[in-house]
C-alpha cells in the first residue's frame, strides 16, 4: 500500500449530534416565512438525491401554488446500488431530517408529510417511529399542525423517481409521468408536493442552525456546502464520508485510491465514468462556472483499480437497466436491453466494432427521448465507459 | 375564461387556447406528427415517444402529446434531431416486434407498419428480440386473440380496458425487458373478466389484438353443396363496412352490402333487423309485464329498472360485477340469437330445409357476439344457432377476398322471410335505439297513439353522451293499462362500460330510480362496437350515428309492431310476445360468474 499523498478535509455537519431541534425550529418558526425561503435561497443548497434542483426554489414555488392540500415527502428510497447514506442519516441522525421536513411545512403550508422508505429499510421502521412520536409532541408544543407517516416502497428502483413515488404511494403501478406538470404544482395525489431527498433536509437543518453563509464557507461556486459520499470498491477505506463539494477527482482518488486506481464512477449506474487521464480536470459538484467537469451525484463513489474490467462493469450497469426500467416508454425498455445485447455481441464478435458507434448514437436518442432521468441517464455510464475503454469492450 | 397561448411550429405562427398540447396545435396548423401511444378516446400516456420535437432552448426533445403549449414556444417537428430520434425509436419497436406483416390480420392497416413506411426503414441496426413467436399467442377466448410478439406497450388496451370499460381485465405487468400486457395471473382471456366487447382492439395500433376470426369456416360453409347458408346483418354494418372499402365514414352501404353478401354465395341474405323488431316486441311486452307486477299487482319480488340485454359484452359485465342484478337483466335474447334460433326453426320450416343442413352465420359490429353464439345456452332450436360471427372487418375481408369491386355493386333487397326490418330495428345500432325503438312500441300499444314526439324522433335519448335520461309521461291510456295512468316512465342509457358501471353504483346507492335502462357495451353503441373498422373516435362515431338515424328516416317502415313479417311470425308460429314458444326459442338466463 502506497503512502497518503493527502487527506480530504472530514466534514461533521450532518452527523454530529446535536439534539437542539426544538430550539432551531422554534427560532426558525419565529422568523416569517420570507426570511427563512430567502435563507435557503442564499444558501445555494441543491438537492442532493442526484438532480440537483435548487431546494430554497423548490420550496418557494410550493409555498406560491394556491392549492391545498400541500404534502411534504421525504424521499428515503435510496435504490443506487452500492450506496447507503441515507440509511445512514436517518439511522444517526433522523431529528434533523424531521426538522428540515416540518421547516419546509410551515413555510408551504402543508398538514402531512411522509417518509417514502426504501422496503429493504424496513427494519428502520421501530426506531423513526419513536423518533416520530418525539417528533410529533414537538409540533404540538410548537404548535405547528403537521404530521409525518411512514410509507415503505416496494422495492422497484424506478420508485425512487418522484413521480413514479407518488404513483407509488397511490396505489398505482410504479411509473414515471408527464412533465410538467411538476410537483411543485401536482405531485402526490396531484397536489402541490416538495419532494426532498432524505439529506438535502437534513441540510436544510444545518442552514436553518448556522444560517446560509455559514454554510457556504463549504464548497465552491454553485456547489455550495457539504455532500455525504458512500465510497466504495477498489478502497482500502470503503464508507461513508461527509465531504466539501468541488473537489477534484484526483484529490479524492489520492485520499481514498489504493495507489492503482483506474478509474471511478461518480454517481452510480447512472452516473459518469472517470478515466485516469481526467482525474484532474473533472470536479464533484452542480453543473455549473467550474473550470473543467462538473459531475453531480447522489452520493455513490465507485473506485476502480486496474484489475477491473470495465466491459464488466458496463454490463453489470446495463443488466441493472434493463431489469430496473419501469418499461413503460419505448427508448429506455428497448434501448437498455439493445445496450446490453449489443456490448456482448461486440465482445463476443458477432458484430464490429464500429457498431459500439451506432450504440453511442442509441444512447444520445435515449438522453434525448426518455419519460424519466433513468432512461436519461443510461447514456452517461454508457458513453463514459465505452469511449474511454473502447478496448475493453472489444477484446 | 381561457387565454390563448402564440407559439410557433416549423416557423409558422399559430395560436392555441391554452392548455392544449403542441400536438394539438400542429394539428391546427395540419402539421403531421406521428404517434402510437396517443389516441383521442383515452388518457395522454406520453409513453411511446414517437411524437417527440424540438422545441427552442431546450436540450432534450419533448413529448408533443404530453407538453402544454407555452407563450412564444418555438417547436420543429421536423429537425435533424427530431428525425434521428424518431427513426431509432421505430426501430427499437421494430426489433422488439414480430414482423411478419404479411402474415398479419393488421397488414395494411398497422400504424407501427404505416409509420415504418414513411420513415423508409429499410436497414435498421437493432438485434431481433421477439421471444418465441408461436408460444405468445393466447387464442382461447372465442373473441380476442391476443400476440404479445406484436405489442409495443403503448398500453392503449390497457387504458381502454380500465378508462373506457372499466373492466380492467389486462393490465401492465413486471417491469424493464419483461414488461408486458398481460391479465389477472396471466391467464387465457377467455378466463378472466374480460367482457369480449373487443374495445381494446380497435384501440390497438397493431395486431397484437384482433378478433378470433372464423372467414376460412365460412367460405368452406358455402362452398359445401349440402348447406344452406343464411347471413344476417346487424344494423350497425350498413353504416360501418363502407369505411373498409373505400367510403367516407357514415355512408350507408346497406343495399351494396346485401348484393355483395348474394354475390359471395350466402344462400339467403337476411336482416338483424327483423328480429331487433322482435326483441322489441318481446321485450316490450316483458317491460309491461313488469311495471304491470309493480303497479298493479304490487308484486313486491319484480325487478326493476329492466335491462336491456342485447349487447353479450354488458351481459358478461353484469355477471361478472352486478350479480346481484342478474334478475333485472331482460330474458330476451339479444336480436343475433333469436336470429339464429328461428334460422333453424322457422325459417328451416318455412323454406322446407333440414335444419341440420343450415349454417348461420352473423356479420356483426362486435366481437362479444362471437363469445355470444358459443355460450352453452344458445343452443334452443336444437343446433348452435348461430354457427359463425364476423365482423364488419371480416365482411370488407371476403369482400376483397372475392374480387368484388364494391362501389360498383348495384344495389339489392334483402331476401324474405325474415329480411325486413323496421326503422326501428335500424336504430338498435346507436346507443338509445333500443329504447327508442321500445318506447316507439310500448307507448303505442298503451295509448293507442304514437309517441309524442316530432316525427317519431325522441332526441333526448340520442347522441353520444355517456348516460342520458329520459322520462316520459304515460296518459290517456287504454283502459286495459288503467294501472299506467299518469305514470312517469323513468329511462336511462349508457354507452361504454364505465358509464355502466356509474349508473349501476348511482342505482346500487339509490340515488337513482328507473323503470327500464339501455346498456351498449361500447361507446356511441354498436356503431362504435369492437368489431367496426379502423380508426374510431368520436367524430366517425358521430357520423356512423347520423348516418343510422337517417336510414331510419328514409324508411316508411319505422315501427316494429308494424313489420308485416313480425305479424306473420307471430300468427303463423310464435303466437304472441312471451308465449310458450317464445319463451323456448327467444329468452334465455343468466350465470353468475366471478368478480374478477
Ligand atoms: C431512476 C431514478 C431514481 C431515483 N431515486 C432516488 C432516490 O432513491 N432517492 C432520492 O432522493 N432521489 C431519487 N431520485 C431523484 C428524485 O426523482 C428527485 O429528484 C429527488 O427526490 C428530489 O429531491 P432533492 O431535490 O432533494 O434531491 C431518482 C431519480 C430517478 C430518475
Ligand atoms: S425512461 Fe425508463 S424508467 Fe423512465 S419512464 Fe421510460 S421506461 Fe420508465
């Protein structure tokens, strides 16, 4: 094992403990609702279940819709393989996240909330109970009439899109819908909905304690504050790390690398894959004024060393897709399972090389065409992975 | 009030009211962009992604059928983008479809075929997927066939089925490649609640759904030297087969029909007609019966309101879902099989034929009729009485088939006995003929005099409504319907077997009473029925409709009670509505079946 070239600054500000919620909302409930959207407006945090929409927007949008009733979910599906921080977060540190919720509810005026958990995450459910019933006698001392339940998914990936969640949570089929409308105007039951993943509220509970420019001494422009990463596989420190949001790949390959590392894959299947050769000029954060690629990612790390075949990987991401597309729409059903057929044929020499090419022309149809982020997204592993290890995929 | 939103579609401007969707604008401007998943009758799925274009500013391509029209919105349909990807989404659909077109009921009139065809997709890149061609067809049910090699997911019959139907027997199921159309665990349609009213597939853009078809059965009927073959026509055909055969929608082919049907070899070409008078006499005279039981008897046990039970797709329906209502379901048979029941009967007697030697066969505008002549129970005159059931579609097939050159056919009477019918006969065809057609009898026979209405036209049970209501107020009676006197006959009609299902949960809650309902299984009636031609939405279903109700008015004939061959029957050997014999050949019974 090769000596640290250097060491990322560790974070604590999601998990530390603080047990001040009541006092941080009750501060945050005297404070107009104004104010509080114009904080988490300044502070710049974006979400951070992968999309990376603006959250103060998020909100504001919600509160401005004339429409009631209004819902809070917090979206706790987490189905990106090989990432669980938020399992994490709502193990630790739930408080904060029910805090960031109810926040959200006085400024939009919403009465109910809930927590779309993951079905693995079942075993969760005892401990965010007790966590609730403490929850709920705060709002009522707060005197805030708001309510959080626990919904437990189904355990389709698909479901932790968010308008396939709230199909979900309907008692429907798990399937993306039409945007717009979005559901800020429309979302469960087709009323105004602030969706969050289960971090962006944990954050939104720092903001709300340190204040936003607090939390911008973290991070670079338009990808501002911290970002909690589960880093895995060729590592010799694999877990969950809470990290500045902007650094480079190389700096975060010299801290958590095994001194051979080949590449890595920010942000899941869905994510890109990083060679070697860009480490440096390749950033962790929101697209945005950053010299160089920015890549967002709903916190998966995947490191890679040289003993990797990344014909592999692609495979496995592809498999993953076309097992977990909904299958409703034409580009991604069909597109993911051609990707996948495709990439063997390749390798096994049934079809040229040259057809990786006409591939790459399906996967742009794909970005373009597809309902949902899903159908979307295949085409960043894809085009990632293919045009940097082309090799790989043939020989 | 609505605003009107300017945008633009391949530079040309166009103003749109707002909430329409960039489909619907090009539209308005004659800007053709392709679909699959969209149809004017359901719900915007936005799944299919073939009408996807370009809009300014924005990245990805949006779906035209699923996007609101916005302020100063700058669209192309028709950009190098917009057609690249249109290409390859065809051609994802193609490798995952079967396509052997020429082997297809659908051929020639597939809109993934039609598609392809413009789009010139002669070389397409993309690895075959069809599983196992032949172990995908379910062909148990004596209605629908169903290819799921051939289904593109456009979840139309899906949609079909819950929206239009409410019957839900076929819905999505698993996810990713497995994703399919299938029903309650999968199994045979012909075990599940599906009615067979065929809905689904003239809302399916390919032949992933068709109709069971018996035109082979049929041809070698004729071409038996030792049968007989009568063919009877619903009266919904006249107004739809010309569709098939190169006629504008709504033009009446009726007498083109009846020489094509001669020249294809039937034997005896004969009209629904006659015994859609004949179920209004029967059924009349059981609607008296009842309210007689009510009224005056203050019989506490009848049921009321009295259902219509022409349309097999309602009946299986009510049996599935409204069991309970089993006994308010009139006993009659639909006009089909009292057709075919008196084929081999009457008509055998009458034309001195061995009735073992008579084929029957029905060229109907549905495909639960099919289901419909193969329930154990339409068996009374002793044989099946209906052998075979066409569809429209499969007329205009034997048509081509034969070489007919239909617009030049000149036009021929129906043959006799049992091919005349009545104006009210034809009406059966749109969604409240037959309560047209009823009232038109039962208030005569009550009053003595005519319905009171303009030209015998009762409008208010006419259109294309989902449910209409209707009363009409019964007096001056004669004295033998004393018990009528006064009486406010309370109706109401459905088309589409949702409306059903709002009207029976509205009776089921109380909140509506009614003496006599009309249920069509399929929207605007048998002229919108499931085994009518391709496309259908709401204006040709508008145009067939006018074109009934004029055929009606261009009849002199235009009551049932009146038909001079429904007098002949009755005196020669049924004897009178509801006798002995009626009962035997005309009524029939009901099954209670499971709820899902
Ligand atoms: C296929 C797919 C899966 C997703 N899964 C999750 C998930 O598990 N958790 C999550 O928070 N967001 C997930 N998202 C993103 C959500 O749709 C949504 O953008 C997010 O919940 C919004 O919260 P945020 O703004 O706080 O990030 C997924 C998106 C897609 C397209
Ligand atoms: S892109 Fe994939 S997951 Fe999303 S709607 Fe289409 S088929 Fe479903």
């Amino acid at each position: 094992m090769t000596t640290k070239i250097k060491q990322l600054k560790r974070i604590d500000l999601i998990f530390n403990h603080e047990d001040d919620c009541k006092e941080i909302l009750k501060k945050s409930f005297d404070r107009t609702n104004e104010e509080v959207i114009n904080e988490m407006v300044n502070s710049g945090l974006k979400g951070r279940g992968g999309a990376g929409f603006p959250t103060g927007l998020k909100w504001k949008l919600t509160a401005e819709v004339k429409d009631s009733p209004k819902y809070v979910i917090c979206n706790a599906d987490e189905g990106e393989p090989g990432t669980f921080k938020d399992r994490e977060i709502l193990t630790r540190v739930p408080h904060k996240v029910l805090a960031g919720m109810a926040m959200c509810a006085k400024i939009i005026g919403s009465r109910q909330g809930y927590i779309y958990l993951r079905g693995e995450y079942k075993f969760l459910v005892p401990q965010l109970r007790e966590e609730l019933r403490k929850f709920h006698q705060i709002m009522d001392e707060l005197n805030l009439d708001f309510e959080v339940d626990i919904f437990l998914g189904s355990g389709a990936y698909i479901c932790g899109e968010e308008s396939a969640l709230f199909e979900s949570m309907e008692g429907k089929r798990g399937e993306p819908r039409n945007k717009p409308p979005f559901p800020t105007e429309c979302g469960y039951l087709n009323k105004p909905t602030v969706i969050n993943n289960v971090e962006t509220l944990a954050h939104s509970y720092t903001i709300m304690k340190y204040g936003a420019k607090k939390f911008r001494e973290l991070g670079v422009k338009d990808s501002w504050g911290s970002k909690v990463f589960s880093v895995s596989g060729d590592t010799p420190i694999p877990g969950i790390y809470e990290l500045e949001l902007g650094m480079s790949v190389q700096d975060f390959v010299d801290d958590f690398g095994d001194g051979d590392t080949k590449a890595v894959q920010v942000g899941g299947a869905s994510g890109f894959l990083v060679p070697r050769k860009r480490f440096a000029k390749s950033h962790i954060g929101y697209q945005g004024k950053l010299t160089g690629v920015s890549l967002p990612t709903g916190g998966s790390m995947m490191i890679f060393n040289s003993s990797r075949s990344m014909y592999n990987v692609l495979d496995n991401y592809l498999d993953f897709f076309q097992e977990e597309s909904c299958g409703q729409c034409t580009p991604c059903r069909v597109g993911c399972q051609q990707l996948l057929k495709g990439i063997k044929a390749v390798k096994r020499g049934e079809k040229p090389a040259a057809y990786l090419d006409k591939l790459l022309k399906l996967t742009d149809t794909m970005r373009l065409t597809a309902k949902c982020g899903l159908g979307q997204s295949v085409a960043n592993s894809f085009s990632s992975i293919v045009e940097n290890f082309r090799e790989e995929m043939i020989y | 009030m609505s605003n009107t939103i300017n945008l633009s579609i391949n530079g040309i401007a166009v103003s749109v009211e707002e909430g329409k969707t960039i489909l619907e604008a090009a539209q308005k401007l004659h800007i053709n962009i392709p679909t699959l998943c969209y149809h004017k009758d359901l719900c915007i799925a936005g799944n299919c992604r073939v009408c996807v274009v370009e809009q300014a500013g924005v990245d990805r391509l949006v779906a035209s059928c699923a996007t609101p029209v916005s302020e100063g919105m700058e669209i192309n349909t028709n950009s190098l983008k917009v057609r690249n990807c249109r290409k390859h989404i065809i051609e994802l659909l193609l490798a995952e479809h079967n396509e052997e077109c020429t082997k297809c009921y659908r051929n020639g009139h597939c809109e993934l075929q039609s598609i392809a065809a413009d789009l010139q997709i002669t070389n397409p890149d993309f690895i075959d997927l069809v599983p196992d061609k032949n172990y995908s067809i379910d062909s148990y049910s004596p209605s629908i066939e169903k290819d799921d090699s051939k289904c593109i997911r456009c979840q139309r019959c899906v949609r079909t089925c819950a929206e239009i139907q409410s019957v839900g027997a076929i819905a999505v199921a698993h996810k990713g490649a497995e994703m399919k159309i299938s029903t309650f665990f999968n199994q045979p349609l012909n075990e599940v609640v599906c009615t067979n009213c065929g809905q689904c597939i003239v809302h399916c853009p390919t032949g992933a759904l068709v109709e069971k078809s018996y035109v082979e059965q049929v041809w070698d009927a004729i071409a038996d030297p030792e049968k007989h073959v009568v063919v009877q026509t619903a009266p919904a055909v006249r107004v739809g087969l010309g569709e098939e055969l190169g006629f504008e929608a709504g033009t009446r082919v009726t007498s083109r029909m009846v020489a094509a049907l001669r020249r294809l070899g039937f034997d005896s070409v004969l009209d629904t007609d006659f015994t859609a008078d004949l179920t209004i006499m029967e059924e009349g005279t059981e609607l008296l019966m009842r309210l007689k039981a009510a009224l005056f008897d203050d019989n506490p046990d009848v049921a009321l309101p009295m259902a219509t039970s022409c349309s097999p797709g309602w009946v299986k329906y009510i049996e599935h879902k409204y069991p309970q209502y089993l006994p308010n379901l009139s006993t009659c048979k639909s006009p089909q099989q009292m057709f075919g029941a008196l084929a081999k009967t009457y008509y055998a007697k009458n034309i001195d034929v061995n009735p073992a030697n008579i084929v029957s066969v029905s060229i109907m505008p549905c495909t639960a009729k099919k289901y419909e002549a193969n329930r154990p129970e339409m068996k009374d005159s002793g044989f099946k009485d209906v052998d075979f059931v066409l569809t429209t579609r499969e007329l205009a097939v034997m048509i081509k088939q034969a070489g007919i050159e239909f617009d030049q056919l000149n036009e021929e009477n129906y043959d006799s006995i049992m091919g005349i019918g009545s104006g009210a006969g034809v009406i059966f065809g749109a969604t409240g003929g037959v309560m047209e057609a009823a009232l038109r009898t039962a208030y005569e026979i009550v009053t003595g005099r005519e319905v009171p209405f303009n030209n015998l036209e009762i409008k208010p049970v006419r259109g294309l409504a989902g449910v209409k209501e209707a009363v009409v107020l019964i007096e001056n009676v004669r004295p033998e319907w004393n018990f009528l006197e006064g009486v406010e006959l309370k109706c109401a009609i459905t088309n589409g077997l949702e409306n059903a299902h709002q009207l029976m949960e509205a009776i089921e809650r109380g909140d509506r009473y009614y003496h006599f309902i009309e249920i069509m299984a399929c929207p605007g009636g048998c002229l919108g029925g499931g085994g009518q031609p391709f496309p259908v939405d709401n204006e040709i279903r508008q145009k067939r409709m006018d074109a009934i109700y004029s055929e009606d008015l261009s009849l002199t004939l235009r009551k049932s009670h009146e038909n001079p061959e429904i007098t002949q029957i009755y005196e020669e050997f049924l004897g009178k509505p509801l006798s002995h014999k009626s009962h035997e050949l005309l009524h029939t019974s009901y099954v209670k079946r499971q709820p899902y």
